[in-house]
C-alpha cells in the first residue's frame, strides 16, 4: 500500500460528508501530501471522482474491499 500523510475515517457517513471531511482534511496539508479516506458510502466512488477533476486534486487509487470504499488522494 501507498504511504499517506494524513487518514480520513468518513465510515457511517453518507453523500456529501465523506467529501465535505475531505476537503477539510486537504486543506490543512501541504501540496504534493496524500489523504487516505475510507468510506462505506457506495455513492463515495463517483463523489470522488468528480471532487478529484473539480478540485484538480489527484485520485491517485480506488478500491473497495469487505463494503468499505478506500482512496488515495494527493493534493495539488
């Protein structure tokens, strides 16, 4: 696996607060650092594609594993 800078735990939580907490998350991280989120929330995968090409952020992985969504964001 990836190393990562900073782990977001966005479990339980529904569109659009697994985005919201990562936008929060990157904002306090330097350019070119990576945030893993986890989420359980299956509309987290095309949330995140969308963030990633808005925000110009890199979805650098995504994966989904026993129900749970993982992904690798680094920022730009």
């Amino acid at each position: 696996m990836t190393e990562y800078d900073q782990e977001l735990d966005a479990c339980g939580l529904n569109c659009p607060l697994p985005i919201l907490r990562a936008k929060k998350s990157l904002s306090t991280m330097e350019n070119g650092q990576i945030l893993h989120v986890i989420a359980t929330d299956p509309g987290a995968v095309k949330d995140f594609e969308a963030f990633s090409k808005q925000t110009g952020n890199n979805l650098m992985d995504s994966k989904e594993e026993s129900g749970k969504f993982y992904f690798l964001i680094q920022k730009a």
